[in-house]
C-alpha cells in the first residue's frame, strides 16, 4: 500500500565550504525531524564523506537518510546524484575525486569543509577543492551514476548560477537525466509552463543552514522510503508518483 512520504534531498552538510557550521548531520537530523520530513537527502559539494555518519543518525532517529552529493560537470553544471549503496556512493566519490582539480581548499575564501562524526566531534577537514569543477561532462557523469546505479538530477534548473540551462542554454536531449530539481523562487506551475516537455520535477531547500531545511520539499506517493522508490516515482510507474503541493 503507497502512501505520501514528504521528502527534502537537497540538504548541505558543514563538509560543504558555503554551509554553515551548525549544518552537523546530528543537528541537520533534529531538524528534519522537527520539519515533518520523511527522507532526506545529503547533497555536498563533490563530496559524501559526511553521509555515512548521517544516515547512522537518521537509523537511531526513525528518519531516512538518501546518500549522495551534488557534483560539478566540466560545463559547471550541478548534478544531484543519489545511491542507494553506501559502497556504490564511495565509488563514485573515488572518480569524482580523481576527476577533480588538484588545488587546495582556501578556507579563507571559501569557508570550511568538515567531517564529523555521531556525536558532532571534528574528526578531519577535506583539503581538496570541492566548491571547483569536475573533469567530466554532464553525460559522462550522469553515465557514471547509472554505472553505479544511482539516480541523476539536474539541479535547481530554473538558476542562472550552475543550473543546466543557464549554462548550456538548454537540456540536452541526450543527458539521461532522471530528473529536474526547482528552486523555491519558481512554483510547479510556473516550471512546467517554463519548461515544456518536463516533468518528473522535484524542489528541495538546499539548506545552508538549519532553518532553510524543509522550506521546500517533494511528496513522494510511494510503498517504501527507498531511493528504487522514488526513481520508480520519477518515472511515475508502479503507482508511485510525485504529488502537486
């Protein structure tokens, strides 16, 4: 039996260099928690290192955790790309990381990116430059996704600023995306009237910071709070569907 799951899978971790501190996966769980929220997801910049420590709270809290990250095509566009296996995540992060330029983090510009562990101690600082670019085409890494069977979301793309057609100008008919994430600054109406021939679209928060998460959010219709779910709701098969807010 399906029933509505409320859903935000754009949320920014402290590993991320433009979140806030606050953004712990203990104080990000407390706060979907007091949100509503059914899922959520853990997007970081080119990196998932704080996801497992997430999704261990989330198991002790009674609140799903999707793992995945937001990475940065050659063409510096923003993919949202999520895994059901932690171990399938782990290898996309390897290529991501070799695919990645070889300078460093300048906190002093781009803020701190830190990993933390169940009980928020600070257990390290990723030195690599995660707010930069991939390597990788927007096809090749939506190729890269599938390989480890995860799903690919182009996100936020009604923004000028690293959206697929502000950048491109367009949606390549080729990408293979499973779907299309919207800014809170756009309704759904507006998106599928903007946008002719979309659907399958999802809004999350891309919180920053605490407050931000679950200002927007995706109603799942869905048997189970599983990311084979929600792709079979993006596809709108089996039932399962995406509900209009």
């Amino acid at each position: 039996m399906t029933r509505l799951f409320k859903a935000d899978l754009h949320i920014h971790t402290c590993l991320s260099p433009c979140a806030q501190l606050e953004m712990t996966p203990r104080a990000i769980v407390r706060q979907a928690k007091l949100k509503g929220l059914d899922i959520i997801g853990i997007s970081d910049h080119n990196s998932a290192e704080n996801v497992v420590v997430t999704k261990k709270i989330g198991e002790k809290e009674g609140l799903v955790v999707i793992g995945g990250m937001e990475v940065t095509s050659r063409e510096e566009v923003h993919i949202l790309a999520f895994f059901a296996d932690d171990e399938q995540l782990l290898k996309f992060q390897d290529i991501v990381y070799d695919n990645l330029t070889t300078g460093t983090n300048c906190t002093e510009v781009f803020g701190e990116q830190v990993v933390v562990n169940e009980i928020d101690e600070i257990i390290g600082f990723n030195q690599r430059l995660l707010i930069d670019a991939t390597g990788l085409s927007i096809n090749e890494l939506v190729d890269k996704i599938h390989s480890f069977e995860g799903i690919a979301v182009a996100s936020h793309i009604d923004r000028e600023g690293f959206g697929i057609i502000g950048q491109l100008g367009f949606i390549p008919p080729d990408s293979g995306l499973d779907g299309f994430e919207i800014s809170s600054k756009i309704t759904l109406e507006e998106a599928k009237d903007r946008f002719h021939g979309r659907n399958s679209f999802i809004t999350g928060s891309d919180a920053h910071n605490l407050l931000d998460i679950g200002k927007s959010f995706t109603q799942f219709l869905l048997e189970l709070p599983t990311l084979k779910e929600i792709e079979l709701a993006l596809k709108g098969q089996g039932g399962r569907f995406l509900v209009d807010k």
